[in-house]
C-alpha cells in the first residue's frame, strides 16, 4: 500500500502525499479491506467535516479491522449527529479573543498564530472542526497587523503557531514568518503545534531544518499523537532531524473513548514517544465540541487512569492530565 507517484512531479515529498491524501471514505475502506456496510457512516457528519487522511497514516491501520484506533480518529460517523448537552461549535469560545484576524490572545504572556486554514488530516474529535477560518485567513496586510500587535503587547514573550497545521505551509512562508517575529524583540520563545510530521513524516525535510536552524528564537514542537500505533520507524526518524536542531519537542494527546482509554495503552504511547526522543507532555480531556461526544471520558475515569500509569511506570513518561475551559486563561490540572 505504498504510495507511487510520477517522476515529473517536483514538488516535494511531504507536498506530494499531502495532495494525495484520502478524501472519499469509501476509498478509504476498500484500501483497508473494510464492508462499508459493517460500520455506522455518516454522510452528513462528512459533508460538515470532510475525511481528510493521508496515505502514510493510512499505512499504519489495519487491514481489516473496523476498530482500528487510527481509523476511528478519521472516519465520519452517526455518532456526530447527535445534538449533546454541554456541547458547543466553539468550546474555547475562541471567537471572544479574537482582536485580529489570525490570531487568539487568551494567555497573558503567550499568543496563538492561525498560521494555516487546514489541516493534513482531520480528526474527528477537533475542537476547531467548527472554527471560522475564512474569517480568519490571513493575506499579506494581515501579517502586517498580527506583527504590529504582537510588537505593541510586550507582556508577550511566546508565539504559537497552530491552525490548522502550520507546518502545512511550504518552508519559504514560514522561514518569512518566522523571520519577521525573530525580529521582535521581547519575544523570548516560538512553540509549533502540528500533526504534520505523525502523519507525514517527510513533511521533515532539510528545507524545513534550514529555517529551524537559521531561527533566533528557540522552537519547541509539540506533536500530536493519541495512540502507540501512530509511533513508527518514519516517525522516529523525523523527530531524530528535529531534535538534532537543539531544539525541545514534546507530545499532547486527547484522551479519547475506545481509543486509548486504558492505563496499557497510554504507557505504551509515552515508552514509544520515549524511545523516538519525544517527552510526554500534556493528556487532554476532550474540549465538548459538538460532534465529538461519543469519544468523552469522564474527568473521574481519566484520573484512574493516570493513577495507573503512576503506579506502573516512571514518573516522567506520565503526561499531565489537562482540561481547557473558556473561563480559565490557562490549561488547568486535573488532580
């Protein structure tokens, strides 16, 4: 189930298997040897948020089995039809720190960039499946007035880069970018937060290490994986790339129901992202955006489980269990 492309494509890898990735599901099923007709499909969950899954992620399912944790992540089901109490479009209620378009200004002393509109893989459970990001693309004049925002607050001394994936831009905007707030003075830090590299590995390329290394600020990447299955060879050689730059890169999850809710599965995500050079960092409890309900796992579960993860393995492969609230500018513990 390799992915094989024209030798007259030049553009690069990680470009190459994100344009290709998987956007019909049942495409995707019969890559996977799986009756559509054995699973609970949404057509209307798909319209409103459209499978998007690229082929080497795929490549890490299994052929097969309608359960596989990856391929529950992705696929569109009637579960997200249902209207749940305490649910919402915009749990975070990101829309209330929204001062300029492409940015989210929640926590005192750190800023969230919209760096890109989309994702290499939607993941059902996103609490920005809802987000308005035409609202919030940003053009050339856009970058101007983030930029002159971010100069003007100097309680600011981190930037985020989120979205969407930012990594999902090609390596000349970021390296613009990211030039552009090497030149602000107050700022003392730069974290990126993507899927990009669990899902296309590539996406890790010298293009990329160039800018990382030409950075004044220092980077820390924080990766997105829920669940062992996620961490191979591949994976392990980009974060290598990553982490011979100098720079910091760690793993969030969401704690997700049928999925990796269980003590053996979370030890056994945080001894492979150990053994890939990548540090546990933060669980999350699912943020309640609507369509996602089928995958929460009550506060008081997800606490057992950590004591589980306490009792059986080191203390620094246990992530901090987390939970985001609109009201609180800050991730909270959960203890």
């Amino acid at each position: 189930m390799k992915l094989i492309l024209s030798d007259s494509d030049t553009r690069p890898q990680w470009k190459q298997q994100l344009s290709n990735s998987i956007v019909s599901v049942h495409k995707l099923l019969a890559i996977l040897e799986i009756n559509p007709s054995t699973l609970n499909l949404s057509e209307q969950a798909n319209q409103q948020f459209s499978l998007r899954v690229p082929l080497p992620f795929v490549e890490k399912m299994t052929k097969g089995d309608p359960n596989d944790p990856l391929l529950l992540q992705v696929l569109p089901v009637l579960a997200e039809e249902e209207q749940s109490p305490g649910f919402s479009l915009d749990p975070l209620q990101e829309a209330n720190a929204n001062p300029v378009p492409g940015l989210i200004h929640k926590y005192k002393n750190r800023v969230l960039l919209i760096g890109a509109q989309t994702c290499a893989i939607n993941c059902r459970y996103c609490f920005r499946r809802h987000f308005p990001y035409q609202e919030n693309r940003i053009g050339s004049k856009d970058i101007e007035s983030i930029i002159q925002y971010i100069t003007q607050h100097t309680e600011l001394d981190e930037v985020i880069l989120s979205g969407g994936d930012p990594l999902a831009n090609n390596d000349k905007t970021l390296n613009q970018l990211i030039s552009q707030l090497n030149n602000i003075k107050h700022l003392k830090r730069l974290r990126i937060h993507t899927r990009l590299p669990v899902v296309i590995p590539a996406r890790i390329n010298q293009d990329l290490i160039n800018w990382v290394n030409q950075s004044r600020l220092p980077i820390t990447f924080v990766i997105h994986v829920n669940h062992p299955n996620e961490v191979d060879s591949a994976l392990a050689d980009a974060m290598a790339k990553l982490r011979a730059t100098g720079n910091m890169v760690l793993n969030q999850s969401v704690i997700l129901k049928g999925i990796n809710d269980n003590a053996k599965t979370l030890i056994r995500l945080s001894e492979k992202l150990f053994e890939a050079g990548v540090m546990p960092y933060y669980l999350n409890v699912l943020d309640r955006v609507q369509g996602s309900a089928h995958f929460e796992v009550t506060e008081a579960e997800a606490l057992q489980l950590i004591e589980q993860m306490m009792i059986n393995t080191s203390g620094y492969l246990v992530p901090k269990l987390v939970r985001e609230s609109a009201e609180i500018p800050y991730k909270m513990p959960i203890k």
